[in-house]
C-alpha cells in the first residue's frame, strides 16, 4: 500500500498508520482522509491484521481539519464536499484500533482519536477542540462523542473555550487510557496490539461491536445484543478450544474459525 500522506507498516500481527504531512502538524486534508480510510478498511478484510494503530509523529497526532482548504469554502460546496461524512466509516472498522498519540490532537485530530478504542498518549500530548477560536465548532463528531466521553460540563469546557488539555488531564477525565513518557508512547501501542492480536479475533470482533452498541442503543436492546453476541460465540471453533485448554490448563491455540 502505497499513499501521500500516510504511512502503513504491517508487523506481527498488526498494523500502524502513521500520519504523515509534518509541515502541517499533520492537517487532516481531503486526501489524507481518502487515504486513511481506505487503509482502514483493506486492513479491516485483511487475515494478517488483527489491531490496528493510528499514530502522527511526537509533534502532533493530527492539529485538526486543513483550515486552509475549507477557508474559502461555502456552505453549499462544505455540503456538497461533505467531507466528514467519510468520516463515519471508519466507526464501522471492525478490528480494534488504538490511538498512539503524542503532541498536538486537537479539532478533528482528537475527534480521531475518540473513534479509536484505547486511547495510549505521551506525556505531551495535547487534547482540545480549539474550533470556536477559528469561528466554527467542531464537525467530525466532537460534541457527541466529547460529551459522551467525559460528559457535559468537561465537554462544554473544552468545545466553549476552545482550551487544549494535558495529557494528565485527559487521562483523569477519562478521554484515554495511559499516559508514558514521550519515549515510550507507539512502544506501549504496540505492546498493547500484540496483547489484543494475541485473543480470539471473532471474540474480539464481537466484544468492541457490543460494547459501540452501547452508544447508540437502549440499556435493554444493548444488553439483549450483548447476549446474542454472547451465545453466538457458542459456534465457534476458538470458544470450544479456550474453554478445553482452561479445563486442561494448557494455552488456548485460537484459530480464528
Ligand atoms: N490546518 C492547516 N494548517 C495547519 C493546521 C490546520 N489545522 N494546524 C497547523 N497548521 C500549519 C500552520 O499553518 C503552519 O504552517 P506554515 O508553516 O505554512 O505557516 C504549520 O502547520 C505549523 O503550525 P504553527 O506555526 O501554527 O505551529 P505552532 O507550534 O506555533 O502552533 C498550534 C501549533 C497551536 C497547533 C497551531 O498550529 C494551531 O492552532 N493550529 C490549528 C488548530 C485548530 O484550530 N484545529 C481545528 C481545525 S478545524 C477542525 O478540525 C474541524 C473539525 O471539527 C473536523
């Protein structure tokens, strides 16, 4: 795979998207997106994958949307261009993906990292939704998934003010998982891909569509998802193995079936 502005590199059994426009602090341009998503979802069909990492540079994981190439832009070419629609499906990428995030995540840089599933930042990472200082609001999902991550006086904060928040801060609102020294942060990413590439992938699969149902459903149709999901397990060749290899007290040996 071969792009512009992004990176893949496939090892083990995971892969790591590197944004990669530097110049920019990682501006999320039109093509980038195209790109990333593209990406997203080949590795998504791909057997060798099984996590997958989002990551920038230790400047920035992305400084939001290209300012300059919505600029001059009217509403009617922002609806035609409908750019953030694209950004939806990678919400429907299947596999888990991890944020590995160090400086700058801000706009649409940090509406990225809310579509990710584990959040592993760097000491210097920066969090915020700086989009009223530019005369707009955020507008790839920030005051829906902001609000429902840290609820809606932090969310309010962040989206009014326009003010960035540390890493520290963003790990006690609840915004990531783990803060490591600048040094560490794409290490402890990937030592976190190799754990998750490590469990039965349709368990996996299973458990991150049924914990996202939880967004978007009631208490009781999620739970009633939760279940089937659950019982669906049931017919495959890998809950058969880790249930033996438990009695047996042996290592499971996932197929994947
Ligand atoms: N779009 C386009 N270019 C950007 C950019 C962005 N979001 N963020 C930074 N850049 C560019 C700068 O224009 C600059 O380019 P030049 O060298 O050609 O001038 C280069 O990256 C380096 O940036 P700075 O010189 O500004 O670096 P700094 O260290 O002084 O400041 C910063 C860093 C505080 C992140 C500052 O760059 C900044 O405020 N960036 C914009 C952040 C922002 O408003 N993001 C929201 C965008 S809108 C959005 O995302 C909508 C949405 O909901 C999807």
């Amino acid at each position: 795979m071969s792009y512009a502005h992004i990176i893949v590199l496939q090892q083990d059994l995971y892969a790591v998207v590197q944004i990669n426009r530097p110049e920019v602090l990682n501006a999320l341009n039109v093509t980038l997106m195209h790109e990333l998503v593209d990406a997203l979802e080949s590795l998504d069909t791909s057997p060798e994958v099984r996590c997958i990492i989002i990551t920038g540079n230790e400047k920035a994981f992305a400084a939001g949307a290209d300012i300059k190439e919505m600029a001059e832009a009217s509403s009617m070419e922002m609806l035609q261009r409908d750019q953030f629609a694209r950004w939806d499906r990678i919400r429907k990428i299947r596999k888990p993906l991890i944020a590995a995030v160090s400086g700058f995540a801000l706009g649409g840089g940090c509406e990225l990292v809310m579509t990710c599933d584990l959040v592993v930042a760097s000491e210097t990472a920066l969090f915020g939704q700086p989009e009223i200082n530019i005369g707009v609001m955020p507008g790839a999902g920030g005051t829906q998934r902001l609000t429902r991550a840290v609820g809606k006086v932090k969310a309010m904060e962040m989206i009014l003010t326009g003010r960035m928040i540390s890493a520290a801060e963003a790990l006690q609102w609840g915004l990531i998982n783990k803060v490591v020294p600048v040094e560490y942060y794409l290490e402890e990413a990937k030592s976190w891909a190799s754990e998750i590439a490590s469990k039965p992938p349709i368990a996996v699969r299973l458990a991150k569509e049924s914990v996202l149902k939880a967004f978007d459903t009631t208490i009781e149709g999620g739970l009633e998802f939760e279940r089937k999901n659950f019982y669906l397990l049931f017919s495959s060749e890998d809950q058969k193995e880790g249930m033996s290899a438990f009695s047996q007290k042996r290592k499971p040996e996932w197929k994947a079936k």
